[in-house]
C-alpha cells in the first residue's frame, strides 16, 4: 500500500510454490479458508515461472510471505499469519486499528 493511500480491508500476501508440489498445495487448501476470514488477498506465484524465484526458493517451497517478510514454510502456521496481519493493520494509515500519528 502506497502512503497516504486508503486502507481497503484487504492484505496481499504471496504463496511461492511449484504446480507439482503436494506440501504447496496442502498449505493453500488451509489457507484458503483463513484468506476469506481475515480478508486476504492471496497471490500464487510458480518459481519456476522465474530463473530468479527458482535459485532463490530452490526446494523451499511452500512459502507465505506478507510485506516482503516470510511467514512460513512448507505448512501453514496459523498464528505467524494472524500475527503478521495484525501487525499490518497496526501500522498501515488509515486502518481501522492503526493509531494516528504512528507508525
């Protein structure tokens, strides 16, 4: 989110995974239902789509990262998201739990 722009409820948070792989498929099945509770919006990028993503991920995929910060990997931990977006709605302007004046 860019400053000063409005907080929409949603939260981006990005799935690197591989369209083979059982563990990935296995963490966004669980994370679907939690992406509806908190309102997530969840992006599905392959790394092997990216020579880049590929060297950097290699085998480690499932991984849940939100503002450029790792959540998890391989299994969906459920209270390292739900703190991550907690955080965010702390700190993003104009959140409905963001404190005026900081940051």
């Amino acid at each position: 989110m860019t400053p000063g722009s409005c907080y929409t409820g949603r939260m981006e948070i990005v799935l690197y995974h591989r369209p083979y792989c059982h563990l990935c498929d296995v963490l966004y099945q669980a994370l679907e239902p939690l992406a509806v509770e908190l309102a997530l919006t969840v992006t599905r990028i392959d790394v092997d789509s990216d020579p880049r993503l590929e060297e950097r991920y290699g085998s480690l995929v499932p991984v849940l990262v939100a503002d450029g910060r790792e959540i998890c990997r391989y299994h969906l931990d459920e209270a390292a998201l739900r703190r991550a977006v907690k955080r965010a709605k702390r700190s993003t302007p104009g959140s409905p739990r963001a404190f005026p004046g900081r940051r």
